[in-house]
C-alpha cells in the first residue's frame, strides 16, 4: 500500500485527476440518501406528483454522472496500475535477466519459483480495484459530516462503528501478519519438494524411496493445508465481526432515529436516509480494513520476490575490441563450486589461435560444461584469467562479447514462441537470405519445409514436442545466428543418430574452412582427432593437455581404407 501510495504522489497530475474524479463520485453518491430522504417527507406526505417526478429526474441523472466518473476513475487507476506493474517488472524480472549466473545457479528452484510467485501476489493487490477503494476512504468524511448535519447524536454512532472496526483490524494484524510469514514458508519448502520429486524421479524408484518421499510429502501438506485453513478461519472470523459491526451500526442508528423520530427531533426520511449514509460511511473503511491483509502478504511477496534486485548484476560497461581474431588464452585457470573444497580443475593454461580447433573431455561432474560457460563470461574463474585477443573477458562488455559467440549448450532450452523467434533470439536483425543459409547448414530445412507451420510453429521452453534432433538442429541455427567467430559447442552429438552426426560433421568442416576458432565438449572420437589441443579433465586437480598435429595423423592414417568418422587431409575435414 506505501508503494502505490509513493508512485500516486509522485504522479501529480494523475493524482489530481484521481482525487478531483473521486470528489465527485463522492459527492454524487449523496444524491440517493438525499432522494430518500425528500422522497419520504415531501412525496409521501403531501403526494404531489411534481415533486417526485423532479426528484426521480434528478437522482437518475445524478446516478448517470457517478458512473461516468466512475469508469473514468478506474480508467486513471489502470494507469497507476499499470506504472507500478512496470516499476514491479523492472525489479524483479528484469533482476533476473542482470543477475550473475553464477549467484543465480546456487539458489534453490523452489526459492526461485516462490520468488516470481509473489510477483502475482503484489500485482493483485495492486490491481485497480484496490486502488479506487483506498481513494474512497478519507472521503467517507463527507458522508460522516452529512449525518452530523442532519443529527450529531446519530454521527457519533458511526464513529463509535468506526472506531471499533479499526481496533478489530489492529488486533488481529500482528496474529495474521506472522501467520502469513509461515506460510509462506512452508509453501516455499513444498514446492523444493515437489521439484526435487520431479528431478529425483528415477533415483527415488531405484532405490525404493517413493513410500518415504510420499509420506513426507503427505506430512508436509497436511501442515500446510492446518495451517491455511487457520489462516482462513482468522480472515473469515475477522470479516465475519466486521459485518457484524455494520449490522449493529444500522440496528442503533434505526433504534436512536426512532426515538428521535417520535420526539420530534428526526423525521422518518432524515432516518432512513442517516441509515444509508452511515452505511456509505463505513464500507469503504472496512474494505480498506480487509484489504490491510491483503497488502501485508504482497508486502511480504515483495519482499521476496525484490530479493532478485539484491543479487549482483552482469556489468553493462566494459570494452569492446574493434575486431576479434577467436584467439584464446587461458592463464592458469581455476573453477571450483561455491562451498566445495576441492576444485573442478586448476592451473589449466593454454593458447588457442584463431581457426584452431580445441576439444574437451572428461566424466561426468569433471567441469566440461563449467569450462565452456567461463568461456562465454557467464561464470568467472576462481583464479585466474581468460583473455580475447589479449583482452581479460571481465574488461570487455558482456553485450559486445556474447556477439563474438557461437554457443550450442549441452541441454538446449528454449523462449515460448515460434521456431523463428528461438533462432533469431540472438540476432533479430537478421536477414531472410542469412536466415535460410543458417537453416540449411543446420540441417533443419527438410523438418522446415515439410511442417506445415515452418518456421512459425509454436514451442515450449523445453521444445518438448519436438524430436531431440530437430530440438538440437534448431539449437545450432540459433547459435549460428551470431556469426561469431568463437563457436562453444557442448556435446553436439550426444543422443543424434548417424544422420544427425553427419549434421554436425559437415557443419564443423565448414565452420573449419571459415577459420573459426572451435572449443568443443565431445567422447566423439572423430571430432577428437580433428583437434589441435585435446583437454583431457579426468586428471584431477590439473587437466592433460594434448597437442596434436593434424597433417602428421593425416599421415598416418593414409593407406588405411576409408572411413568416413576419420580425419582426412590436412583440411582437417569430418565427413
């Protein structure tokens, strides 16, 4: 609620046209209280047909002016709603898009998960609705002076009403503001569960773990749900008291009026129509009440959720090289996962030149997929340093160096969105004629042109619906998109059949012959004898290096018959 009150006042404008709109919405409401009250003591006492008919008139199109103001107001709230929702996106999502990958990659999914779910919480409570409610409030004034001039006696009644559906509020806040923290709590600790069901779905069946998992689950949930419906009861017994507060207000305003009624001092129309102001009077202060709830929960989902904007940020300055050559260096290069003791590899030194072709390999958790994110700048060594053409990486612009790459990840993912959209991610502004070229070289133009959607079909973050080749061809037309001169590929041809192979062979002869620079993560034995430099990452702390020459092992292999996996030649090609 402080937010969107600060974003209303630092609008100024806005704000004037939302108080000026709510004055009158205000002031015109009056007009059916007031109807009653001429109604019941000038029409019904003296039965002139004039008189109601002028009052009918005038209440009509004084109903007709409160909801045009109204929608108005609601439109100029839409506004604010929507400035807050961009302000929310900008620290929240776009802190996501900026953090480091390498903060981002050591906070739990389920925090993650539980952090964008609050972003719906603050929107919710932010929504236009809510907005006009807490406009209505200060000028149920208006209302309160309007009963106090037609009886003080009868004014006070409501301010009793209102004062102790102020103290139901309060008494109750601290109580529900600490039983929301739990919750939400728990709800954080129950979504990692069910993530960890869904990632850990083969481990939990080898080893007979889905009865224990599921009765901690079922445990869980059963806690969860307790603690929900206590946190219903407490919302409904609160909203529950204050209609009875209403209830009671109507009940001794009637009774008091009544009283005054027969002494003379209250006509009956000034008493029916005190009953209906009064109950003007108090409902927006009760709807500003119930949602003080509501407002306490998105504080706290923001709270969390802005915990994104703390994180540290990729660096949006830093230098950019007129031209790059794809020369590497790695200077005694050190990776180690946060809180382990023992490093992925260190004193990993090696000079790549331009167009040379350097291969990765290793088992599983060795730091191959590691090596290659340091590579691309998402993630920084432990110790040491990585120069482009003799520039450190953590001095050049990260915008500028992510241009200058090629990069094919081990387990591709993707935008929602068109096969078009996830290939030209990286370079929108590429032409039709590149565009196509890519796709042939990537293998993807039969798939393109035998769907009957092309390049416009629809696809999941995860492609799911697509074939892993045709996921990984898409994969590769993307990454192609940049036209970088440094290409970081991670296990390409990992889970392809032979034609999908032969895909990536053909690719990596011509990417060759274009004299890229090549760092490739691969057990294919044919990409591996085309490489200059074979890092080896079995060996631990300190990784093999090996450096082979092409033409000599092209030598070697003459006379050998044909095979089309082998290095041929001193082109070095893959066929």
């Amino acid at each position: 609620m402080r937010d969107t009150l600060r974003l209303f006042l630092n609008r100024s404008t806005l704000a004037f046209e939302l108080v000026l709109s709510s004055l009158f919405v205000n002031l015109l409401a009056l007009a059916v209280p007031l109807f009653v009250i001429q109604v019941l003591n000038r029409y019904v006492s003296y039965g002139i047909d004039e008189t109601l008919t002028t009052l009918t008139i005038g209440v009509v199109i004084a109903i007709i002016f409160e909801q045009a103001f109204r929608r108005a107001r609601l439109r100029l709230a839409e506004g604010i709603n929507q400035q807050r929702e961009e302000v929310l996106n900008q620290q929240s999502f776009g802190a996501i898009l900026r953090a480091k990958f390498s903060v981002m990659m050591n906070i739990p999914t389920s925090v993650k998960t539980e952090m964008v779910r609050g972003m719906d919480v603050v929107r919710s409570s932010s929504s236009a609705g809510n907005v006009v409610s807490l406009l209505d409030a200060p000028f149920s004034l208006i209302f309160l002076l309007a009963i106090y001039l037609i009886s003080p006696a009868l004014s006070l009644i409501v301010i009793f009403a209102i004062a102790v559906s102020i103290i139901i509020a309060i008494s109750g806040k601290d109580s529900l503001e600490e039983q929301t923290k739990v919750l939400q709590s728990y709800g954080v600790d129950s979504n990692g569960m069910l993530i960890d069901a869904v990632d850990s779905a083969d481990t939990l069946r080898v080893f007979n773990g889905t009865k224990k998992f599921s009765d901690k689950w079922n445990e869980k949930q059963a806690q969860l749900q307790a603690l929900k419906d206590k946190l219903s009861f407490r919302q409904a017994n609160t909203a529950a008291r204050l209609q009875g507060v209403t209830a009671l207000m109507s009940v001794a305003v009637i009774s008091v009026g009544a009283i005054q009624a027969v002494e003379g001092l209250l006509s009956v129309g000034a008493m029916i129509g005190v009953n209906i102001l009064a109950s003007r009077t108090l409902a927006p202060i009760i709807k500003v009440i119930q949602l003080s709830l509501v407002f306490t929960k998105a504080k706290k989902a923001k709270d969390r959720a802005l915990e994104f904007a703390k994180l540290p940020v990729e660096s949006n300055t830093g230098s950019a090289l007129s031209k790059y050559s794809g020369r590497m260096e790695l200077n005694d290069i050190m990776s180690i996962y946060p809180g382990a003791t023992t490093p992925l590899f260190e004193s990993l030194s090696l000079k790549i030149n331009s167009g040379m072709t350097t291969v990765v390999t290793g088992p599983n958790g060795s730091g191959k997929t590691t090596l290659i994110r340091l590579l691309t700048g998402i993630l920084d060594p432990a110790r040491g340093q990585i120069f482009a053409d003799g520039m450190d990486l953590r001095q050049l612009s990260d915008e500028w160096w992510r241009k200058q790459i090629s990069y094919l990840p081990q387990e591709p993912n993707f935008i929602r969105g068109s096969i078009r959209e996830n290939i030209l991610m990286p370079n929108p502004e590429l032409d039709e004629q590149n565009l196509n070229g890519i796709i042939k070289l990537a293998g993807l133009r039969a798939y393109i042109e035998t769907n009957s959607d092309g390049l416009e079909q629809m696809m999941d973050q995860a492609g799911s619906a697509l074939a892993l080749g045709i996921r990984r061809r898409i994969a590769i037309a993307r990454a192609l998109t940049t036209q970088g001169q440094l290409v970081l590929f991670d296990e390409p041809t990992a889970g392809l059949d032979a034609e999908g192979c032969n895909t990536i062979y053909n690719l990596l002869n011509v990417l060759k012959k274009l004299k890229k620079t090549i760092v490739i993560v691969s057990h294919d034995p044919a990409i591996i004898k085309a490489a200059n430099f074979h890092i080896d990452l079995t060996a631990k702390p300190i990784p093999t290096i090996r450096t082979r020459t092409i033409k000599d092992e092209a030598k070697k292999d003459t006379g050998e018959g044909s095979n089309k996996n082998k290095v041929i030649g001193k082109d070095e090609n893959i066929h």
